[in-house]
C-alpha cells in the first residue's frame, strides 16, 4: 500500500514539470487567463507531485498533474504553490497524467496517442504491461478509439507538423497515417493541404485524392483478381 498523501504549500523553486507529461502544448490565451485569475485569487485547486530525486536538490518534486496551474503560477509571481505530494510509481505517474488528460478537451490527439503508447511501454509494479483494453477501460474510450489515436503516431513529420497547426483535422491526419509508406504519406499531405484552389481538401475530398492516386486499382493487378 502507498504511503497516505500529504498536503503542503510547497515553493515552485523545488517544482519540476514531468518529463512523462504527454501535454506539450499549451495554448498562450488560456494560461494568460488562467495566469490573471492566479493573481487575484491565488491557486485555488492544489496541484499533485510527488517527491524526485534530484542531483542538486534534495527537497525537490515532480508535477504528476497541474501543470496549467504550476505555469500559471510562475508567471503570476507566486513563490508558493498548494500541492498533494503522494508516492507513487512511474507506471502510476504516467497513468494519472494520461487519464488527467485525456479528460481535457484541449489535449492534442498527437499528445493523446504519445500517451498511450507510454503506457504500453510501461509496466505495472507487479511486472504485466498495459493492454490497449485496459488503456481504454481507463480513459473511458473504446479500444477501436485508442487504435486509431495510436495510429496517428504513424504520421510523416510533414503530417505532424501540418495537423499541429490545424490546418489539417484529425479524421485526415488518420487517412494520411494509415499509408504505409512515409514519402508516399509527405505527398499525400502537400496534395490535400494545396487542395482546390488553395482550400486544403475535406476529409471526403482526400479520401476520393487519396484512393484515385495511391491506391491500386484491382483491374490493373497482374494476378486473377
């Protein structure tokens, strides 16, 4: 059983943000928010950490979730910062983070699908790793969902980069992953994001583009079809 939690006001300078945190992005109008809402009424929900092992520091944390408000934090100036600090495994931590997560509308499909992929590199503290099954039982999904996020991580890096910056959606990106070869996908993405007439293509418009140039046509095979 896991030592019980405790709670503190602990100061940011001994706060690290989690290297396992599938969120990287953040979006700038909702922290400066956030950021002025800490100003006037400080951190009002505690942030969870757990005790880190730090070369340099020995009364360090790592932020397991919040890090929003720990950001927030930071920039409103605070020197404190209420948190729970609990022990608990890297195959916990990483749990806590994806399921805290996944929960947010916000969170990249990309960041998604990174998450649980840590996940099934990881393992319980009785040694059996993570199924597909159990993700999705976690986070409320159907396994068919985790696949499919699991799928986009397939993506060329011009894919990523083009779904990262919106101009292209997630049922897309899916289209663009499920090709197998990846300079076959980066031509795929120029062509839907040129489109018609400059318009990068919808989701029905790619898929007719994609199916018409990269797929084989069963009457040009050289085997009985």
């Amino acid at each position: 059983m896991s030592a019980p939690a405790t709670h503190a006001s602990i100061p940011l300078a001994h706060v690290y943000p989690s290297p396992t945190n599938p969120r990287k992005h953040f979006d700038a109008a909702r922290l400066a928010d956030l950021t002025e809402s800490v100003k006037k009424l400080g951190v009002l929900e505690p942030v969870l950490v757990r005790p880190y092992s730090r070369p340099n520091d020995r009364n360090a944390f790592e932020l397991v979730a919040g890090e929003r408000r720990y950001r927030a934090a930071k920039a409103a100036g605070l020197e404190y910062i209420p948190a729970i600090s609990r022990e608990l495994s890297d195959a916990e931590t990483l749990e806590i983070q994806v399921v805290e997560n996944v929960q947010r509308e916000d969170l990249h499909p990309l960041e998604e699908a990174d998450g649980y992929h840590s996940l099934l590199a990881c393992q319980h503290g009785d040694g059996h790793a993570y199924t597909v099954e159990e993700i999705a039982a976690k986070v409320g999904k159907s396994a068919s969902y985790v696949y499919q996020r699991l799928k986009l991580r397939n993506l060329c890096s011009t894919g990523r980069e083009a779904f990262l910056a919106g101009t292209i959606d997630a049922s897309v990106a899916l289209l663009i992953a499920r090709m197998p070869d990846q300079v076959e996908q980066a031509t795929a993405t120029a062509d839907i994001l040129a489109g018609w007439g400059g318009e990068p293509y919808s989701y029905k418009q790619a898929a007719a583009h994609l199916k018409k140039k990269f797929m084989l046509s069963l009457h040009l095979a050289v085997f009985d079809t």
